[in-house]
C-alpha cells in the first residue's frame, strides 16, 4: 500500500503519464481499465507477491534449516548417551573374578592383596572419570590394559603366556578410552582355561600419528556355547560405528581352537 501511494504521488508530483505503462518491476500495469483510477495500487501487486513468495520460501527454509539442526542435536545428545552407556559397562565377570581373586589371596595373607586393591581402585578409577573425554592418549590406555593384566595374572594357570608388545607409541597419539579393554577381557574370559593344555595370549599394538593397529590372539576350548566375544564385542562394534565411521577395519577370526580380534583405525 505504502508503495502503491508512492507510485500514485510521482504521477501526481511530475504531472506525468510515463509511469502508467510501468510497475516497480518495468511490467505492463495489471489495473482494469474499468479500475484505471487504482492503477497505482495494481501496478505493485506484482511486486508484492514476489516478495511474499520469496518471504515464504525463505521462512520454509528457515523452518527446514531449524528442524535438520535440532535433529542433529537429538542425534548427537543420543550418541552421547549410548557411547556413556557403552564406556560404562565394565564386565561384572571381571569384578566377579577379581573378587575370588582377592578373597583367595586374603586367605593366604598374601603380600600382593594390598597392591591388587589399589590395581582395581586404579581401573574403576580410570572408567569412571579419566574416560570421560572423547580421547586420551595411547599411553593412558596401555597403562590400563597393563594393570588390567597384571590382575588378571592371578587367576592364570602357571603354565599361561602372555605377551603384550607395543611399538611407535607416542604420547601424541589419541584414540577413545577403554575401546581396547573389552577384547583383552575377552581373551582372558576365554583363553586361560587350564584344561586346554598351554594357554596364551598375545598382544600387540602398533600405532602412529596416522593410524593403530591392535590385535589380541588367544587360544580357547571349544564348548557347545556360540556366544564367544558376547556383549565385549558388540561394545566394541557398536562404539567404532559411532565414533570412527569409514574410519576404521574391525576383524574377528575363528580357526579351530584360535581366536583373533584386529582392529585398525585411522586417526
């Protein structure tokens, strides 16, 4: 309206006609002849409904661009929620065995159950608040793996190997806290069976600033049970999925009475 009116008092103000033939978007005028009188209102009505099409696609948009934002942001809150859940799951088989663990040694007045208790303090330590940030370096998660195996010696038959090597570690490195636990627990949960003849474990972890390699092999007793790896390595599948995608190679090898877990991922 307000362009309608100005329109109206250039003819008036320059007592001209050679603005009739002309909206605001150099088109002919749209007015009736029966309505010439209005001429200058319909002579914006082009115009106005440009910038009323344009303002509504432009609010669409907007609409669009909000509603893809917020579900990102559900998506993001709810990965955040599962990688907690999944961190947080440490196996109550571990607990259950260190405990045995303990109470055996108690009985015994070992020496080593004081340095045991603070050995277990130290992961449930590690889990609960060192793995709260997205990634830490690669020597915090040796350590772990190390304390962890260092427990787990216990329980081992005497006869038991186990090795871990780990080569062109640098403190630079990053990568997510607590991924490689669940297959070294795995490969302890099963391959320290004492009526499987010698078992061992061999560990080996190789990584630079550009990429890990991990891998874990054990040997293991067939039984009649399929669950062998069981929510360990779902934890592990499920978490590379969410924080490597198309980043990462998780291969899982059974051969007769051999296990073999590797992993790689591009840092």
């Amino acid at each position: 309206m307000i362009t309608g009116y100005y329109v109206q008092w250039l003819y008036v103000r320059f007592n001209t006609n050679e603005l009739s033939d002309f909206t605001s978007l150099a088109a002919t005028s749209s007015a009736p002849a029966s309505l010439e009188k209005y001429s200058s209102y319909f002579d914006v009505y082009p115009g106005m409904i440009i910038i009323m099409a344009v303002m509504a696609m432009g609010y669409s948009l907007q609409e669009y661009v909000v509603r893809v934002k917020r579900n990102e942001q559900i998506q993001a809150q709810q990965r955040i929620a599962e990688l907690s859940v999944l961190k947080s799951q440490i196996s109550p088989h571990f607990l259950f065995n260190v405990l045995n663990s303990l109470y055996a040694l108690s009985l015994k007045k070992s020496e080593e159950t004081p340095d045991v208790i603070l050995k277990l303090s130290d992961i449930l330590r590690y889990s609960l608040y060192e793995s709260q940030p997205k990634e830490i370096s690669i020597i915090n998660e040796i350590h772990i793996l190390n304390t962890y195996i260092d427990i787990e010696r216990l329980r081992m038959p005497a006869n038991a190997e186990i090795s871990f090597h780990h080569t062109e570690v640098k403190d630079s490195v990053k990568i997510a806290p607590m991924l490689l636990l669940p297959l070294v627990e795995n490969a302890f949960k099963h391959g320290t069976d004492s009526t499987i003849g010698v078992s061992y474990i061999h560990i080996n972890l190789c990584c630079n600033d550009h990429s890990l390699v991990f891998t874990c092999t054990n040997n293991f007793k067939e039984t009649a049970r399929k669950d062998y790896g069981g929510i360990g390595i779902e934890n592990i599948q499920k978490r590379l999925q969410l924080l490597y995608p198309s980043r990462h190679v998780f291969k899982i090898k059974k051969d007769k009475n051999i296990f073999s877990a590797t992993l790689e991922i591009k840092l």
